[in-house]
C-alpha cells in the first residue's frame, strides 16, 4: 500500500499544482505563529532561506505529529534590496508593493520540507529571480482593479499563472516554484518512496 500523502498548506495554488500533476492527496492544516518564527530568527541573525526552511518544517511537523503519512510543508519568502517582504495586508499595500517593484528585480525562496511521524525526511530550496518591467500607471490600475483580493495572496501581489505572468520581462528558475511548491523535485522523492508511481 501507497504511503498517504498530505498537504499541510490551505494555499489554492499549491492544491492545483498536485492535481494538475494528478496526485491524490489530503489536505490537513494546523496553524503555526509564522509571525513569531520569522521575529525570532531575524532577531538571530539568520539567512533567509534558513527561515523559509524553518515554516515549512514547522507546518509539516504540526501536522506530521497528529497524522499518519507523507506530510508536505512549504513556505515562501519574497526578498528586494535585501529586505523580507510579507503578503500585503491591503490594497493599497500591495500598490505600494508593487510600485517599488517596477523596474526591478526580486527573489523568491521557496522551501519544501517533507515530515514522516513527527520528523522531517526530507527538504528542497528553490530561488527564482524575477524581473519587473516598468510597466505604466495606467495598467498597473487596471491590473489591480481586475485582480482585487487575489493581490493579498502572495508576497509579491501576483499570481505567477495569471494575469501576473504580465508584470514581466524574465525569470530565472521554474515556474512551479514560482507558484510556491518545487514540483519536480517533489515527484522524484514521492516516486523513491513509493508514494506515486515509478
């Protein structure tokens, strides 16, 4: 028998990418003071792809403790200039946020880390470099008026597989992990562990 797969994200997007990949999974979320891990390890000192690492692992062993299976955890941290962004609480938030984009590059740090009773057993980290045109006032207005909720979303205030793939000129990584779950990666472990077929 197959392990169980689970998927600790209520992320939509996340979701899809597995059914898109046509894997049976369950999703199971148990909240996580994200706010206090990111203070703390900042506070510390730590690398920012320490702390996307560490609220994937944290999402995936809260559930992973309770339930039986392969638990998936996965987070996403936006980096510019060399500051950490969150999702944007407003909309005039995600304006601003998206202002200080144009024209301009950012990282997105992705973390996988996969929990098996109680402890992970497996972890990937994706970066992908993004880069903004410098698009007009006009679009930008119409671009928020169409997307309305769905700005607050993401960090970066886009979605990656809609109408955001217009705000621009290159990336440099994949697209699932630009979508927030490292697809490819993950398939392969599932497939070693005999949780999908090889």
């Amino acid at each position: 028998m197959s392990a169980r797969i689970i998927l600790a994200s209520g992320s939509y997007i996340r979701a899809q990418i597995l059914r898109g990949a046509d894997i049976s999974f369950d999703v199971i979320t148990k909240p996580v003071d994200e706010a206090a891990i990111k203070s703390a390890m900042l506070a510390d000192g730590a690398k920012i792809r320490d702390i996307a690492d560490a609220l994937a692992e944290a999402k995936s062993l809260r559930v992973s403790r309770k339930e039986l299976g392969l638990v998936i955890g996965a987070d996403q941290i936006m980096t510019m200039d060399g500051e950490l962004f969150d999702k944007p609480p407003t909309i005039e938030a995600a304006r601003h946020r998206l202002l200080a984009m144009r024209g301009k590059a950012h990282h997105l740090i992705g973390a996988i880390v996969i929990s098996e009773n109680g402890r992970p057993v497996w972890r990937h980290m994706s970066k992908v470099t993004l880069h903004v045109r410098d698009f007009s006032d006009e679009w930008l207005n119409t671009y928020i008026k169409s997307e309305g909720d769905f700005l607050l979303k993401s960090v970066g205030a886009y979605r990656f597989e809609g109408r955001g793939a217009q705000l621009f000129t290159k990336v440099e990584g994949d697209s699932y992990s630009i979508m927030g779950l490292s697809l490819l990666p993950l398939l392969d472990y599932l497939r070693t562990r005999g949780a999908i077929l090889s």
